[in-house]
C-alpha cells in the first residue's frame, strides 16, 4: 500500500486483547485504510511481552473487549493499568467486540464501563466483526479518532497543533490574530 502524502511517518497503532477478540480482522480493516499508514503491534496475554511494548513509540491504544469471553476481563484491567493517564484520556479506545452475539456475553457491558471509567478512559466503540456493512462504517469512525488524536488531519497544518498544546490558555485565542492575551491577575 502506498503512503498518504500528508503522513510523514506510520501510525503506530498498539492493540490489545484476548485471542479470537477480533486484532486481526481489524488489522487487516485498518490497513486497507488510504487516507492513513499504519503500523500495527498486538499484545494478547498478560505476561513478559509487556516489557517489549514501548507506549512511548505508541500514537493510539485500541483494548478489544471480546463479550463473550470472562477472561477478558483481567486484560482489560491489567492494560488499563499499565497505560499512562495521558494515553488513557486522548490516546485509548475500548472496543467491545462481538455484540452481535448477546445471548452468548459472558461480561457485563455496565462492569467495562465502570472500570473503564474508574481508570479515565472514556472512549467506546462497539464492534460487530461479521457484518461487513457496518464492518466499513466502524472502521472509518475508529480511523477519524486516530485522525484527531494523532493530527493527521487533512487541511490542518501540524503546526496548528503545536500551538495549541504548548498555549498556556487558549481561550484567548480569537480570529484577530493581532489580539493579545488577556493581562495576568494581580
């Protein structure tokens, strides 16, 4: 696959999850992606592999939550901990996979959100795997949250983005560009 002009660099795209959560199938969705460049990590179990990971290196953090799997669970504590505040308010998304399926869920959808919440994470998506028309629209919307996560965003210059995170309060910030800020209290 060819590289979009305006990404300099691949996306570094850390997913997380139980086997048979759905990694692959959305890997492969993600990667037929032409408006972005993906390079994909996975991490399935709960052990040494953790040291390997370089969240530093890591721009979005997918935790796939399989509802038909009571293991999944543990993962999804277990990565919700290791993950920095930082990544886990602008750089983390849950993705509860398999509710097609809700006669067979063995979690409960209120328990992820709890925890999820109790961590500071609050982005969800929820993914059917097996519908390829919603297969396509899921996957444009997971692909716009990395867009503005990362600022890969078409007709926004990086710089902008800079700006605005090294901008102490950037509510003074108007269309006057010749505006300047408001005088400090005394």
């Amino acid at each position: 696959m060819l590289r979009p002009t305006f990404t300099t660099r691949p996306i570094n795209l850390l997913l997380i999850g139980r086997p048979g959560s759905g990694k692959r199938t959305l890997a492969q969705q993600l990667m037929r992606s032409p408006d972005m460049f993906f390079k994909v990590h996975v991490l399935e179990q709960s052990d040494s592999k953790w040291d390997n990971v370089s969240l530093v290196s890591m721009d979005y953090v997918f935790i796939l939550v399989d509802m038909t799997n009571t293991t999944t669970s543990a993962l999804l504590e277990q990565a919700l901990a290791r993950l920095t505040p930082e990544f886990l308010l602008t750089k983390t998304s849950i993705i509860l996979t398999k509710v097609d399926q809700v006669t067979r869920w063995m979690v409960q959808e209120e328990d992820v959100h709890n925890m999820a919440v109790d961590y500071g994470c609050s982005s969800f998506f929820y993914m059917d795997l097996q519908n390829d028309a919603l297969q396509k629209r899921q996957n444009e919307q997971l692909i716009r949250t990395i867009a503005i996560a990362t600022h890969q965003l078409r007709n926004v210059h990086p710089l902008t983005a800079k700006i605005m995170e090294n901008t102490p309060d950037p509510t003074w910030i108007t269309d006057d560009a010749f505006q300047s800020p408001p005088a400090p209290d005394a």
